[in-house]
C-alpha cells in the first residue's frame, strides 16, 4: 500500500500541546468541554462544505502529468532561450500555457480573462541584454468585489548548472513545471465555479534569473488597485523523495515571512510594544492554509516554516511581500538537490537532473487541491477585516474596533485568541455584524488576537493582527 493509500493515523492526546491539531483528535466527551470557544453561529453548512470536499476531489493527478510533460518537451524554457520556435524554448511555452489558459475559458463560457503582463528587462547580471519577461495571466473575476484577489502561481523558467546556460536541455519537471501545472488545474477545477472575490491564476517568468517575472506583476497589481489578499507560490510541489533518504507524501511546507520588510520605523516602534512579530499577513494566511488542509485534505499535514524561504534562499513570493501583499510559499517537504539545477548527466553512479521521472503526480494532486481549495474558501468568504485595532491596557478585558464593510454577503465577525507561545488560534467567539466588541474578563497581556469575516454561507476569512502589522490591506506610506 502507498503512503497516499494509508489511513490517516489518530496520535494520542498526550503528544500534543493544547492546539487546534489537539482539537483534532480529541474524544466527543472531552471535546464538548470547549464548545462555549469552538461553536460557531454560522458554521459553514453541509452543503457548502461538501463543495470544498468536491474542489478538492477534483483535482486530477493525470492532466497535472500530462501538463508537466508538455512542459517538459519544449527541451528548455530558460528566460533566455529561443521565443520563435513552436517546439522549443520559453516562447513556445508560453504560447502553449496561454492556449491551455484560453481553452479553460472557452469551456466555461468565458470565464477568464487571458492577459501577458510583461516588460523588458536588460543591464542585469543575469538578464544583460534587452529580454521580453512575459507571464501569462488568467483572471476569474468575483461577482460581489471585482477586485479583491487570491492568487496562484508557478514559475515558467527552468535552468541547469549555469544559470546563463539557455541551450541546454533543462526539462524543469518539478522545479517548475510542477507549479505551472498545478495552477492550470486550479484553474480547470475553480472555472466551473462563480466566487465572491477574484482568482487569479499566474504562470510566471524570469524567477532563476532574478524574480523579475513577480515584481512586474507585483507592480501591475499595484497600478490596477488589485487587493491582493493572498499569493499562493507553489514552486516544487512535485518531489517526495528527498536527498536525506526521507520519502514522504503526507506533508508539506508553508513558508511565510514576519514583520513586513518595508515596515516604517514608527510601526516597528509600536510593533515593539504591542507584538505581531509572528502576526503579519502572511503568516496568518499560512495558518488559514494549515487549517484547510487538516479540513479538507486527507493524509496531508501542513507545516508552518516561520522564514520568508529556505535558508538564504529565495522565490517568486518574495517580490509579492516587498509590495506589501500577504504571499507565502507551499512546497514539498523534502527536496533532492541532485533534481534541481543540474546539467543532464551521471557520475559516479549519481543520476542528475530535474526529469519528470522524478515527479510523483499525485503528491502534485494533493498540494494542488489544497491551492484549489484554499483559493475557493478565500474567495467565497468576506475580505479580511481592515482597520482592525485593539485596547485593553491595565484593564480586565479587551475590545476591538475595525471599519464597516458593505459587502452583502457578510454576516458577522468572529475573535480568535491564542496563548502567545502557541502556533494556531485556539479560542474564538462570534461576536455577530458589528464594528467593535469587547471580551469581558480576557486579559490583553495573556494572549494574541485577531478578527475574521464570516460570509452568511460560512465561509470565512483569514485572521486579522489587529495593527499595520497584521493589515491584508497594507497602508503603505
């Protein structure tokens, strides 16, 4: 039996901190202990979360190989690489991910809105003469805020040992065709779907060579006023044998950064004293991620990576969070860096090379119906909740204020609360269609909290810090 195949173990209670992933496993007796924190007033209904359980079985492991294997027989898609042939090079895939992104919309009537988001770019170390960086675009465009995004992506590029080698072979099966295919079956599974909000799916260029294909959109998100309330960078999401020796299909990483980089000096003074250094936006958004996984997809444990990437390392999410956007990475847990950027070759009885015999797909199923899943529960829940603050200094309880929405489809407001040493929200009160609210006899000082937005059909929102640190909507100043 495959790991895939396996039940998903119960753990004992007694190996685990009070947390939600307690929660999890707790017996019904013990359980109802929590229910005055846990009952929801507008619990999502049966036949809302059956469509989040339908999102996530859709997902077809076979088209996500068919994908990666289109991609990998353009032989090589370094930015730099030829943009006339129809077999070869980044052009040719480009057209070929445009054309698949088109055909989507075809079949559902016209849903998406199929764009090229570019601009040239030269003088760089690694792009030194005048390069076109094009990233293919699909928009499904929200019936209630047209302009209130979550995003998928997935890097176009590949490369082999020489970052400025762009004729040789660099099939790029997991680093990055996995994530482009991934997306392009989110987009195939959502389409059939009319969301609140807008879903963006982006295949994106220029990542090896400097992230320049995430700043040019980073930038067009910016001139277009898109609410950005959530990047999903999904770069390697294919590999389950590690260089370690560790093979696992049953997890994945979520890295998201902390304090904001272009956070201003006055708001690292007030973060100083009111907290949020492992609050910001991002990192919320990883924690709704994490729970949708425990929810709705089987055998999957996500893992909360407090850092911005791997160690000293970097991806397409990055330019994203220095505009100011919650963006977070998900990818495979253990990566085999003889697969990535490597010249075709074998020595000393060492194959290497990013092959897509190295890909398993269903794993790339799985990471991609959390995406699906994920994106959809955003994007049928209200917008976060903006201008979120918070008091309670030298007193016995503590109340919050945050700004009015019109957007219909809200119902009410839920607090979440934590210990601070603890990962995941453990407590919550629904509070009902409110601006402000206090709970009586909850010590500010003992906990950190946050605010989300509750859809008359259940859906909600990630959890709002209360301050700048937390803002999915980002003052900028």
């Amino acid at each position: 039996m495959s790991i895939s195949k396996m039940p998903i173990l119960t753990i004992p209670i007694s190996t685990f901190t009070p947390s939600k992933r307690a929660m999890t496993y707790l017996p019904l007796a013990v359980a109802s202990l929590f229910v005055s924190h846990f009952a929801l007033a507008n619990p999502i209904s049966y036949h809302d979360q059956a469509k989040l359980h339908h999102i996530a079985k859709a997902v077809s492991a076979e088209r996500i190989e068919h994908d990666i294997q289109a991609l990998v027989n353009f032989g090589t898609r370094h930015s730099l690489s030829d943009t006339k042939s129809d077999t070869r090079g980044i052009g040719a895939a480009r057209r070929w991910i445009k054309a698949e992104f088109e055909k989507i919309s075809t079949q559902c009537g016209g849903c998406l809105e199929v764009i090229e988001v570019k601009e040239t770019i030269s003088g760089e170390k690694r792009i030194p003469n005048a390069t076109e960086v094009v990233n293919i675009i699909a928009i499904q465009r929200g019936t209630v805020e047209r302009n209130r995004m979550v995003m998928m992506s997935g890097d176009i590029d590949s490369r082999v040992s020489d970052v400025m080698d762009f004729t040789s072979d660099a099939p790029g099966a997991n680093d990055n065709a996995s994530g482009v295919a991934g997306t392009l079956e989110a987009a195939r599974v959502l389409s059939q779907y009319k969301f609140n909000g807008s879903i963006v799916y982006a295949a994106l260029s220029g990542e090896e060579q400097g992230l320049f294909g995430g700043k040019i959109l980073a930038q067009y998100a910016k001139q277009q006023g898109w609410r950005v309330h959530g990047v999903l960078n999904n770069d390697m999401i294919g590999n389950v044998t590690g260089i370690n020796g560790v093979t696992d299909n049953t997890t994945a990483r979520l890295f998201s950064e902390g304090t904001r980089v272009i956070e201003t000096p006055e708001q690292a003074r007030v973060r100083r004293f009111t907290g949020g250094e492992v609050d910001s936006a991002s990192r919320n958004l990883a924690r709704y991620i994490d729970t949708i996984a425990d929810r709705y997809i089987p055998n999957l444990d996500t893992l909360l990576v407090y850092r911005l990437d791997r160690f000293g390392r970097g991806g397409h999410h990055r330019p994203f969070n220095d505009a100011g956007f919650a963006a977070i990475r998900i990818m495979e847990t253990n990566e085999h860096y003889d697969r990535q950027h490597q010249d075709l070759r074998t020595e000393n009885g060492v194959v290497y090379g990013d092959t897509i015999d190295g890909v398993d797909f269903d794993y790339a199923a799985k990471l991609t119906a959390l995406n699906a899943v994920s994106m959809a529960s955003m994007a049928w829940a209200p917008a976060p909740p903006q201008a979120v603050k918070i008091s309670g200094a030298v007193s016995a309880s503590t109340s919050f204020t945050w700004q009015a929405s019109d957007d219909p489809t809200i119902a009410g407001y839920r607090i979440y609360w934590r210990y601070t040493s603890e990962a995941q929200w453990q407590f919550s009160r629904d509070v009902g269609k409110v601006t402000a609210a206090t709970l009586k006899n909850i010590v500010i000082d003992n906990y950190t909290f946050g605010v989300a937005a509750v859809s008359k059909d259940g859906f909600e929102s990630p959890v709002v810090f209360p301050g700048d640190v937390g803002a999915f909507e980002y003052p900028h100043p």
